[in-house]
C-alpha cells in the first residue's frame, strides 16, 4: 500500500492516547481503520504536557500498537490539541475587490481570509485555525460562498482559534521525537464533532460535551457554523479524586469503583446495594454504598454540566439548542450521564458515537474514540483536496503552515464549517 494513503492520528488526552491509522481505498469508499493503539497518558495533565520525556514514551507506545496492527510504519500524524490554553476570538476582514468587472475571484477570498487574520496575536499565542463564518458583499449579508458573484466590497467574519505557543512547541517536539512527523494540530473538540455530529444537529443547534480526563471541551454549531468553543477544566479524573477522598481509600480502587459500579443517577441505586472494596483490591477492606458512590459522582457531574452551561449563557444559547448535547469522552458511557445531562442543560442528550468507517470498525466503535476518527475524517477530507490539486496532507490551519499558505488552504474549506 502506498504511504500516501495512510492516514495517522494520535488523540493525545489526559487520560489516554489513543492512536487510529487508517487508509484510503478511493473517494467513492469509507476508509479503512487498519491500526489502533492505546497506551496511559503519562506526562499530560489537564490537556497539558508537564512532563516530555514521560509523554514521548506513551504517545511511542500508543503509536507502535497501531502500527503492529496495521502491519506498517506511520511516517505522518494528525495530532489533536486541547486543554484550557485554548482561546478563540471573532475578527473581521475587508478588501476591495480586485477585478475591474466586480467579479470576486480565488484570490479576492484569500486575501480578505488574510486580512481576517492580521489580529495582534499575544507572543505567547499561536493561531490553529481560521474558520470562515460568512461573508457580505456590499449590502448583501449572510453569504456563505462569494466566489463569483459581483461586487466592490468584500467582507468576511471569521472565528479565529488560538493556542499556547510553548504548550504546542511542547507537544510537536513530542511526536516527532516519538519518531513521526506531524502534519498538523486540530483542535480535539472540532475533530470529535466531525465523528459524532451530524449535519442536521449542526444546522438546528448541537453542543458538543467532550468529557475529558483532566477537562471538559466544548463547541457549540448552529446554522451549520460554528459558534462556540470552550475548555472546561474539570473533568472525570476529578470523579476519581472524590471517590477516592469520599470512601478514603486509593486512587487506583476509586477509578475501578468509578468504571465498574458508577451511575450517575442515585435515584436508580437502591439504598441498601453496597460495594466490598476487597473484592477490588485485597489491601483494602470494608463495606461502602453504591447509593453514596452514586451521589459523589452526580455532583461532580453536575458542577460540569453547570459549566457548560454558563458557556451557552454566555452566548445566549442556554436552553435553545434544538439539536441537544452530544456527549463523547469515557466518562460519556457511564450509566446515568445522558439523563443528568438532560435535566442540568434542559436539553435533549445522547451519548455520541463515531460514524461507522470500513476495517477495525469495532475497535472505534466507542464515545472515547470520537477524537481519533475524527482526525481521521480530517485527514481524509485533506487528502481529497489534494488529489485535486490542493495541499496534500498539509492541512487548514496547520501551526506548522506559513501564514500564506494557511491562507491558501483555508479557500478549500468554504461551505465546510471547518477550515
């Protein structure tokens, strides 16, 4: 198989990373998923690297699983990024149209893309991705691809997405010393929406909850654009550290009580059901409630739901979102979590999982996966622009791509929400 139609991605979370190879049969078939790898995120904390040399060996691990499975080497990645560092701001651009008929060309796009970026950037940020909202051409508002119609002035308001400088220097010297080269970094909650959300959800109004370890991301769509993207930073590690401190007792035994008797919904545990800690562990003894494990978990799910909440007050979206929440991340397939997130958000809620792709289908079939297929439909879709003529697997909004050329790749993108 040729190494061009090997697609990589590697979902560095703060619980796990999870790596996902797959290849392009042709245009008019699914990928095939060939290659999937899981080690223990050891060095990332909260989405973000506190330790190198600790997180090369685990992304090594997660990537040398796949690889075995695939029966190849990944020489390329598509690599996730997340965490609080992650900020987002609306800026607006304006050219005159260069053609003496009025006729808005390619280029006229381009530079009006550009002249949305031209923001004062702190020196520690770095833009990930321009994301083209709509476009006005004179009077006329709302448009979502000019090209080709006529005009004198060319507008354009775009969302621009920006990362911590030394966090993703951090984590490119991570993948490549782990052996592979990195294409480009995608935000993780923007690649998670691309696996679980549809494009009716989108076009009616969907937020999408990625319950992380260290934090919870966020990304709201409505009308097809994307509106909104926050990080949370609590997530279900934090599950873990309260058990732990409610039954006093280790957190190793706190995130098996977590994993194999946790319900988000009390109401559903009987008061009398309770959990022997030394059928988990044998160090530990005692006798504790499921009913007050059950409690101890609805809090801390509460407190994140409530968060996520205030970021769709701060948009004025709270409660009107016609699509629901679609919830991904492990702690997304815990008993009990959909219901807690209907009645917290007052919205419709479903656990979301990725679009069915071709090969290894069953080993992604799963909420905690949503990230690493979508870094594969990214890929794909990329990869598809090049064949035409486009940039290959370089990718819209690469960090690693010159501000022209990330210019350049983001056209290919008009009437996606994404770049």
């Amino acid at each position: 198989m040729s190494k061009k139609d090997i697609i990589c991605g590697i979902d560095v979370g703060s619980s796990n990373i999870r790596t996902v190879i797959a290849q392009i049969i042709s245009s008019e078939e699914k990928p095939r998923i060939i290659g999937v790898g899981v080690s223990a995120s050891v060095g990332v904390r909260k989405g973000v690297i506190v330790d190198l040399e600790e997180t090369v060996k685990s992304i090594n691990e997660s990537v040398e699983q796949a690889e075995r499975t695939a029966g190849i080497t990944a020489e390329h990645s598509i690599v996730s990024v997340g965490g609080s560092h992650i900020f987002s701001q609306y800026s607006k651009g304006v050219i005159a149209v260069g053609r003496a008929d009025g006729e808005v060309t390619e280029d006229d796009i381009n530079r009006v893309i550009g002249a949305a970026q031209a923001i004062s950037v702190p020196p520690n940020k770095e833009i990930l991705h321009i994301i083209p909202k709509d476009y006005s051409l004179d009077d006329q508002k709302d448009i979502k691809d000019p090209l080709g119609m006529n005009g004198v002035r060319l507008e354009v308001d775009a969302m621009i997405i920006e990362g911590s400088s030394p966090f993703i220097r951090n984590l490119t010297k991570c993948v490549e010393q782990a052996g592979i080269s990195m294409d480009s970094l995608v935000l993780s909650s923007l690649a998670a929406s691309k696996a679980v959300v549809s494009k009716r959800q989108k076009e009616l109004g969907v937020v999408l909850v990625d319950i992380g370890g260290g934090t919870t991301s966020v990304a709201v769509f409505e009308e097809d654009d994307l509106l909104h993207v926050a990080t949370v930073p609590v997530g279900g590690n934090h599950i873990t550290n309260d058990i732990a401190i409610g039954l006093r007792t280790s957190i190793e035994v706190a995130e098996r009580v977590k994993l194999e008797y946790g319900n988000a919904t009390p109401s559903e545990i009987g008061k009398k059901e309770n959990i022997n800690l030394s059928e988990i562990d044998s160090q530990e003894e005692g006798i504790v409630s499921r009913y007050h494990v059950a409690e101890i978990i609805e809090a801390r799910l509460e407190e994140i739901f409530n968060l996520v909440n205030k970021e769709l007050r701060f948009i004025k979206k709270d409660k009107l979102l016609p699509g629901g929440a679609v919830l991904v991340g492990g702690t997304s397939k815990m008993p009990g979590v959909v219901d807690l997130a209907k009645n917290t958000l007052g919205l419709p809620a479903q656990t979301g999982f990725p679009v069915p792709l071709g090969g290894l289908v069953d080993k992604v079939d799963d909420p905690t996966f949503a990230t690493g297929v979508g870094l594969i439909l990214w890929g794909v879709e990329s990869y598809q622009v090049g064949r035409k003529g486009g940039f290959g697997n370089r990718l819209a909004g690469s960090i690693s791509a010159p501000v022209g050329e990330t210019v350049n790749n983001v056209k290919k993108w008009i009437g996606k929400f994404l770049p």
